[in-house]
C-alpha cells in the first residue's frame, strides 16, 4: 500500500521502518502519510493500526483540505469577515490612507485604495494576526505553564510557526514546542488547551490513554475544545502567514 484514499483523492503513504519502539503516525499537506514502524512490526499489526487510525486519519485529512482550500482561495470569509479570539468581525474598507487596521466595535476597518483589490488589506490583516499571535499566546503560555511544572524542562523554548496542518509540535529531546499562528483565531481557551496538549508531551510523547488522562486531569473540557478548532468557518479566515516564524520564548 503505498496511498490512501480519501474523498477521491490518493494521498502519498510512506512506511518506514527504524529503529523506534511505537508506531509514529504523522500528516502534513505537502508530504502525505507518514508512519514510521520497530523493524520487527508485523504486517498484520500494521493494518490492524491503520484500521484503528483510519477515522482519526480522515479528520486530519478533511482539516488540511479545509485549510488548503480557503488558503488557495487567499480571502478572509467571503473577503468581509474576519476570526480574532474566536470572535466575527466584518471587514469594512476605506480609502482613507492608514498604515494600520483599526478594530471599532465588530468591526475591523481596513485601507483599500481603488482598484488594488485586496492585496494591501489582507496585509493589514495579516500584521494583526501576528501582532496579537505573539501577545495572546505568550500570555497563555505564562498562565497554563505553572500547571505542567512537575513534569516539563525548566527552559523550553516556544516557537509561532505558519503551520496549517498541526496546532503544535512537542520536541521532547530539545525541550521545544511549536505552536501556529493559526490558533489566534480561536477562543483563548482553545489556545491554552493546545499548549496543555503540547506540554503534556513531555511526559508522554505519544497519544496513549496515559497521555489523555492527564490533558483531561488538566484541561477537562478538551475534547469540546478540540471541536471548536474545527470549525469551518473560522478555518475559511486563514491567509498565507509562509515565511513569518518567529521564536516567543
């Protein structure tokens, strides 16, 4: 088996065998299905994992569509509304000059000159999903950490990353966790459960009933959080942030 079929499209599966203890599944919209398995792994239980996964794997894969599709497109819901915080605002545009958006009320207020389409105002909108990215998550990251102090480094580093197929990433062996940009689009509380979610790698690197009882003892509500980072609507306000990592902590 060398793909997987998901809304008629054949997405790359490579396995590869190393020199690892678990299985180690991993997706991302530019190199497909990626698992790497112990030498030793039989066929059987290969398949047996994948039939276990396969709900889980086509989640994925429907959040990175979603995701691509809005990002091809480049525009912010239907161009006039725009996710902070979890909260709608409608983009209102204005040809008086201004180096910066200005948030009134439920609005945004953006500069558009004529005829330029929405090239300076999607610039104006990505300056502040930067802006507040760095602020908000920062300060969440401040408010949750003490709550995973017994089993996390004392120094971890803390990345925002343009990352549109993962929240986060634990790097356990370099005390490093990236987080997306993507996240300040969501309610706050959602982004204090995907730093939970990372720290708690630290303990448990992978996604074992261990590792959900303690995001669970932490975060008790995550699994309604974690639908709420699926939600299309917001998905559809995603602007192309390549380029624009930065490291917070």
């Amino acid at each position: 088996m060398n793909s997987f079929k998901h809304n008629n499209k054949d997405y790359p599966l490579t396995i590869t065998r190393k020199r690892v203890k678990n299985i180690n599944l991993r997706i991302s919209s530019s190199k497909g299905i990626n698992i790497s398995i112990p030498f030793n792994l039989t066929e059987a239980r290969l398949e047996s994992f994948l039939k276990e996964k396969e709900l889980w794997i086509r989640t994925h894969l429907d959040k990175i569509e979603q995701v691509l599709a809005s990002r091809d497109n480049n525009i912010a819901v239907s161009e006039d509304i725009f996710w902070l915080l979890g909260k709608k605002y409608d983009c209102v545009y204005t040809e008086e000059l201004a180096k910066d958006a200005r948030i009134v009320g439920n609005e945004i207020i953006l500069y558009r000159p004529p005829g330029r389409g929405n090239y300076l105002p999607h610039l104006l909108l990505k300056k502040i999903i930067i802006t507040e990215a760095v602020e908000q998550i920062t300060n969440a990251y401040e408010r949750v950490k003490p709550l995973a102090k017994s089993f996390t480094p004392k120094n971890i580093e803390v990345h925002i990353r343009p990352t549109i197929s993962k929240w986060g990433t634990c790097y356990t062996k370099k005390a490093k966790i990236h987080l997306s940009y993507y996240l300040i689009h969501f309610p706050i509380e959602c982004i204090e459960y995907i730093i939970i979610h990372e720290l708690c790698h630290f303990k448990y690197p992978n996604h074992g009933k261990q590792f959900h009882s303690l995001v669970e003892s932490l975060i008790p509500n995550w699994k309604e959080l974690n639908l709420k980072l699926r939600d299309p609507q917001i998905h559809s306000s995603f602007l192309d942030l390549k380029g624009f990592g930065i490291r917070i902590k």
